[in-house]
C-alpha cells in the first residue's frame, strides 16, 4: 500500500518516521561544531574515549547547534522507542510468539550485527586517524582491537530495542492479558489525557531519576559489544511500553487520533516543551561541573522527565495536526528511513574530518555534512535494495525489490 493510500493517522505517523530521520541526521551533522566540547579530542586509546560520542571535533563552533542538540538528546530517542513500541501488538498477534521472535532477530539482530561488524569500524575510522602516528588501517585495526570494548555508534539503539521486543514477547507468553489491559488502560488518555500524562510522568520518573542520580545523566558503559548509557535502559522501556499500550488501543482512535485531543492542543504542547526544556536547561547547569547537592540532581533529573514527555507529545501533536497529507520527500524518507539509519554515520564523520580544514563558518559545514549524508545515505539505502543481502540487512522483502 502507497503512503498517500493510508488514512491520516497513519499518513501523520509515516511522515513522522521520515520527520525523525531527518532529525537524526541533523543532531549527528553538528555534533563535531558544538561550544561545549573540548577544544581537542583525546587519542583514540585514551579513556575516557571521547570520540565515541564526539567522532571529529571541529574548531569552528556555533552555540545554536548546543540548544539543539540539548533539545533532541532530551526527547528524540524516547520518541523513538515510543514509535518502535506501536506496531508490537498487531505484529505479536498476527506473526505470534516465536514468529514474532524470528522476524525481530533477523529485522534487528541481523542490521546489529552487520552494523558494529562493518558500518561503525568504516563510520569511526576518521576519529583515529586525527590523532594517530600511524593513520594506515592496519594500525587502526589494531587500535581498534585493542579497546577495551567494541564501538556500537548509534547502533545501540537497535539492540536495546530487540532486547525490548524480547521482554515484550516474554510478557505476552507469561501474561497473555498484560498488554490488553495496558491498552484498556491507554485508551482512557482520549478523554483523561491530564491523568495519562500525569502518570507516564511518575511511572518515568521513577524508572529514571534515581539512575540518574546515582550514574550521572552523562556515563555509558561499554560491556563487549553492547553500549549502554546507565540512566535510560528503564526510562526507555517505559516509553516502549507506552507505545505497545497506544498500539493496543488503536491508533486510529484516542491519543493518535488525527482530530484527537493531542493534535487539537497542539499550542498547548509547544508552549509546555520549551517552558519545560528552559526549566530542565537552568537545572542542569548546575550539575555539569559534578559539584551540585543532591536535591538539585533529583531537581534537574525530574526536569529531565517532564521536557521529554512534553516534548514528545509536542512532536506527535504537531505531525497529528499538519502532516496528515501525502509528501512525495517524507515518503521517500519513511520508507528508506531504516536504511538510512543503518548507514548515515558513516557519511556523517567523513564529511566532517574531510572538511576540518575548510575556511568555513560551522553553519556552513553542518549544512554540507547534513545534505551530503542525505543524498550519500538515501542512494546507499536504495542501491542496497537491489541485492537480496542489502534488502535484508534494511528489511525490505526481496520480492519487493524485484517489483519495483
């Protein structure tokens, strides 16, 4: 079925898949143009590796890119997992248990595995080479085999996500009734949204406020081939879970309904995601110097909770209102966005080490950086469609890469 076929939520949900990718790739762009950053990363083999957040780091910065990325770091990838979660019932229902569990394994493990094997050592490769002696990619290969751990990059996402789509299917096998209660109870939002949000609120807090108390926001911990970031492995799944509980109900009704409460309000919740984004911005300046009483950390880290829930349902309220119409760009985008995903920080990182030396102001750089891994991600994704590998690896069915 073509996008432009699909009714308006699911038509606002399409495009909001295209809307997110394009955000991902912006956030990547302009990490290496940031205030904050350290003025020079450390060498490639030296804790606290500070390339695997920061790959290249670029003299020429521009402090709105910092206000941006504070934003998206806050709500982007609980969206994210909020979006991954909606689809989980019908596919549990229609595939059951252990189809469900192959089809996820091969969707996510396979792209997981390829990534961190083949995507990420080409992706990161640049960070090693700013620093080295020896820039020769056997001696990167065995600096990168020397690290204590393996490098996941943005990958991450993928196998937290399958290891959620686990402890879904495992729920379903222990509780078969969990999940059609906690759509029942989702789809009280469309006429109790403040009670919803109120509780998503509290059941998020809870999951992450005393994490990030105790771990920093900040720290990640790499274990092999796994990286995980201490606070928000719970946080995360309470809005994965939050996505199954919508999906349950019926996203055509309630909360994603696109004439629904969240989408007439939307004012409302672009007014309460930078009210709530200024508020979690003044809380945490006090904490980034390691040196703030525990009360502002619980204070910063419920700040945190409250700019990511709104920022969320700004996110979804807004596309329910306008983007309920066919878009030949967002389409290409929602359809390839996987693909793009898989491959996008390859692109980003070269473009940023190749263009270091360029005389150019950092908005300049961040909008070559951001079109050139558009265009260089979406013609990767497409070529990769017309091998039956490729078209596995971004989950598109080989028959259909023959039709088209």
């Amino acid at each position: 079925m073509r996008s432009h076929s699909l009714s308006h939520t699911s038509q606002a949900l399409a495009n909001l898949r295209g809307i997110v990718i394009l955000i991902v790739l912006a956030f990547h762009s302009v990490l290496a143009y940031l205030e904050w950053t350290p003025a020079a990363g450390a060498g490639f083999a030296q804790a606290p590796y500070i390339w695997r957040s920061f790959p290249i780091i670029d003299s020429h910065r521009f402090f709105g890119f910092d206000l941006f990325c504070a934003w998206q770091d806050v709500d982007l990838m609980a969206l994210m997992f909020l979006l991954s979660g909606l689809f989980v019932w019908p596919s549990l229902t229609r595939k059951k248990i252990w189809g469900f569990l192959r089809d996820r394994l091969i969707r996510l493990g396979l792209p997981y595995t390829f990534g961190i094997a083949v995507v990420i050592p080409l992706a990161i490769y640049p960070a090693y080479r700013v620093t080295a002696a020896d820039p020769g990619v056997s001696a990167y290969w065995r600096a990168l085999l020397a690290l204590p751990f393996w490098p996941n990059g943005p990958l991450w996402f993928l196998w937290q996500l399958l290891a959620l789509n686990i402890a879904a299917a495992g729920l379903h096998r222990i509780a078969p009734n969990a999940m059609v209660s906690l759509g029942r109870w989702s789809a009280t939002a469309e006429t109790r949204l403040g009670r919803y949000f109120v509780i998503l609120l509290i059941v998020s807090a809870l999951a992450y406020v005393p994490l990030a108390v105790v771990f920093t926001p900040w720290a990640w911990a790499d274990s092999g081939i796994f990286a995980l970031q201490f606070c928000r492995p719970l946080f995360y799944t309470v809005y994965f879970f939050a996505g199954i509980g919508i999906g349950v109900a019926g996203i055509e009704r309630g909360l994603m309904a696109a004439d629904g409460i969240l989408a007439r309000h939307w004012p409302r919740w672009l007014a309460a995601a930078l009210a709530s984004l200024l508020l979690w911005m003044a809380l945490t300046a006090p904490t980034m110097n390691g040196g703030a009483s525990i009360g502002v950390k619980i204070a910063a880290a419920i700040g945190f909770v409250l700019a990511c829930a709104t920022g969320c349902f700004f996110l979804l309220a807004v596309c329910l209102r306008f983007a309920t119409g066919y878009s030949r760009l967002l389409d290409r985008l929602s359809v390839n966005a996987y693909g793009v995903y898989l491959v996008h920080y390859v692109f980003v990182v070269w473009l940023q080490y190749a263009l270091l030396a360029a005389p150019l102001i950092a908005v300049i750089k961040a909008a070559i950086v951001f079109g050139g891994t558009l265009v260089l991600s979406l013609v990767t994704t497409v070529a990769a469609q017309r091998i039956p590998i490729g078209a596995r690896l971004i989950g598109v069915p080989p028959r259909a890469v023959a039709t088209s």
